[in-house]
C-alpha cells in the first residue's frame, strides 16, 4: 500500500466543510433525528465532471444526473456514504455556500498516494 495522501499533496486544493448528522433516535415511538457536527478547513480538490456523458455520472441515478455535481479528491476516510442498515446518513459537503450531499466513496490506493474520489449532488434547497 502507498503513503496516504499529504494534505498539501493535493492539486488546486481548495477548503471544504463537512457536515455528518448522527443517528437518530426514538423518543416515546416518535423518530427525532440526530445533531449534526461541522469539520471546517478540510483540503480538497473539487471538480466538475468532464461531461454529461462521463463514466462518473453513470454511477448515478438518472433523476441525480440532471442535478449539480462534482468530483472531490481528498484524503482517504474524509468521507462517508448512507448505510440504511447502520443508520448511517451520508455526509454533506458544504462548498462555495452551496450543500452537496455523498453519493459514492471510492478508495485508490496507488503506488504512491491514497486518497478518495468523491462523487457529491448538489441538495435542493
């Protein structure tokens, strides 16, 4: 395995937040959803996809792909994605003001770095 991505390792690095909402609870049978918790100053390298037609995109759901998308590039186990059976929500990533919540994780572990690509749609307000 090679060395985990340096976080001035990464190319046109900009700062994002990351917001992770907890699991929620049931409180007298009624759902109350869990708190959420920011982490600023994260590095990463946020991009668009190429184009429509990317082999990026086609890991999304037709009703995702008409919405705003972007690639984040940053170290590895930044970033989580939903888990129905753990409860789990997938993280929200907070860029130029603008929410995206995590569709896909996908580790590469390189010869010389590992990181995480991160495929992220924008959430309506």
């Amino acid at each position: 395995m090679g060395t985990v991505i340096p976080q001035q390792g990464i190319i046109s690095g900009q700062t994002i937040t990351r917001r992770r909402s907890l699991p929620g609870t049931y409180v007298s049978g009624r759902y109350v959803k869990g708190s959420t918790t920011d982490t600023t100053g994260i590095l990463a390298s946020v991009q668009r996809p190429l184009s429509k037609g990317s082999h990026v995109l086609q890991q999304l759901t037709e009703a995702q792909r008409t919405k705003e998308v972007i690639q984040v590039y940053c170290a590895a186990g930044t970033f989580r994605m939903a888990d129905e059976a753990g409860s789990t929500s997938a993280d929200q990533i907070i860029y130029n003001s603008i929410t995206y919540e995590v569709q896909t994780v996908n580790l590469w572990e390189g010869q010389h770095l590992v990181h995480e690509e991160v495929l992220a749609v924008r959430v309506e307000a």
